[in-house]
C-alpha cells in the first residue's frame, strides 16, 4: 500500500482545500481549536435548517474522544449516520449514542472500491502504557490510519525515547474491515442530502473529499475536514 507521510499529508490537505474552492466552496483556516470553531459552525448552521438539519460523521471513534460535534449531536437529538471502521470501536460508539433514537451507524472504512481493507492503530494491550509514556487518561483509539507510516510517525513523536531500541512494527496492529465508496454508503443509507459532513479520517481526507465531488451529487452546506496534521472547513 502507498504511504503517505505526516508533511504530505498536510499539503494533500492544503491540495484537497485548493480543489474545494475550484468547486465552488470558500475555505476557512483557523488557528482556535478545532472543537470551538465546530461548535460555532454547527450552531449557526443547525439555527438556520431546523427542523430537517442532519449530519454524516466519517470516522466517528467512540463518539466522545476528542469528538467535535457530540455536545451538539446530543444536545439537540440531532439525525444523521455516523461511520466507523473498527469493530470494536464501533461497538463504544453505539453504547455511547444508545438513547439517540435519530442517528444511524456503518461499520465501514471509505475507499475507492467496497470489500476488505486494512488498518493499521496503536495495538489496544499497549493502552496502560502508551498512557503512562505519554499522557495520562489519552485514548489511543484515534491514532489509527489506512497508512502505515502515519501511525508509526505518531507513536515516535509521542514517545522518542521509549521508541529508541524498540521495533515499533511490535506495537502497531493490522485490522482487516469492510469498507465502501461515499457512493455506495450514500445508496445504502438513502442520503441525498447533508448539511454537515464531518471527517477524521487520518490522512486520508483528501481522497475522501476528492471522492465525495467527483463520484457523489451531495454537497454539504459544511464540511469539517481534521487529521493528524492539520484542519480545515469548507462552507458552501
């Protein structure tokens, strides 16, 4: 599989905003926290299509780790479908959001065709210590990518010295999923329309959006676009 590194990354995203704007969308860089501008964006947006506003989150987590729209999602009972590839983690993701009656859940990872893929994360026994190592109470779950090379760059800038005279291949696991274009996952989940369309998708966003305006007629009023590297919206 090709890997991308952490500084491509940034500019296949800085690409991925130049490609937006050619389609008609303005791109906003902020330098506030991700999660402050989601909020300011999710309530202006949300204020202005009650009644039928709805959401797509591509790589949901568990729902609540370093998630930019749970509050609003809860707050305000909102409907939409939020997609996550790792069973396990899908399985946190649907316990956390049990008494939100009007969202939807896909057990699946985006790519250009629909069958298995692989994923690479931080190996779940190494939680307690990757914890002790690097920051107290942090969930390792969202460190993981369709690129190898992004999850191994994460854990040697996380952890330098504990990584020194390791093999970090011994720390990074491969999990196979389903995964599925934007076209089929849309065809599947009757959507037609999306108001805001949320991803993290660890370095592969900019396929994601290039995918989504090129094989897709959905056009989201925003676009939330966040990765290891850096963050960007897209508001139509």
């Amino acid at each position: 599989m090709f890997m991308i590194k952490p500084k491509i990354a940034s500019k296949l995203v800085f690409l991925g905003s130049k490609l937006a704007e050619m389609l008609g969308y303005e791109t906003i860089e902020t330098k506030t926290t991700y999660n402050n501008l989601f909020e300011t964006i999710l309530l202006n947006s949300y204020t202005d299509n009650k009644g039928n506003y709805n959401i797509i989150q591509l790589g949901a987590n568990d729902g609540i780790t370093n998630d930019p729209i749970h509050n609003f999602v809860v707050n305000n009972d909102i409907s939409g479908l939020l997609v996550e590839p790792l069973p396990d983690i899908y399985e946190t993701l649907l316990k956390n959001y049990e008494n939100s009656t009007n969202l939807k859940f896909a057990n699946a990872a985006i790519s250009p065709s629909e069958g298995e893929i692989a994923i690479y994360r931080i190996a779940p026994w190494f939680t307690e210590e990757y914890q002790r190592i690097y920051k107290k109470n942090a969930n390792p779950s969202g460190a993981s990518s369709l690129y190898y090379e992004n999850v191994a760059s994460f854990l040697k800038k996380a952890a330098p010295e504990f990584f020194s005279d390791k093999n970090i291949e011994d720390y990074i696991e491969t999990v196979y999923v389903n995964s599925m274009p934007l076209r089929s996952l849309f065809d599947q989940y009757g959507i037609d329309k999306v108001h805001f369309l949320q991803m993290d998708l660890e370095g592969y966003d900019f396929e994601a959006v290039k995918m989504l305006l090129e094989t897709t007629d959905v056009r989201p009023l925003v676009t939330g676009v966040r990765h290891l590297v850096t963050f960007r919206s897209c508001i139509r």
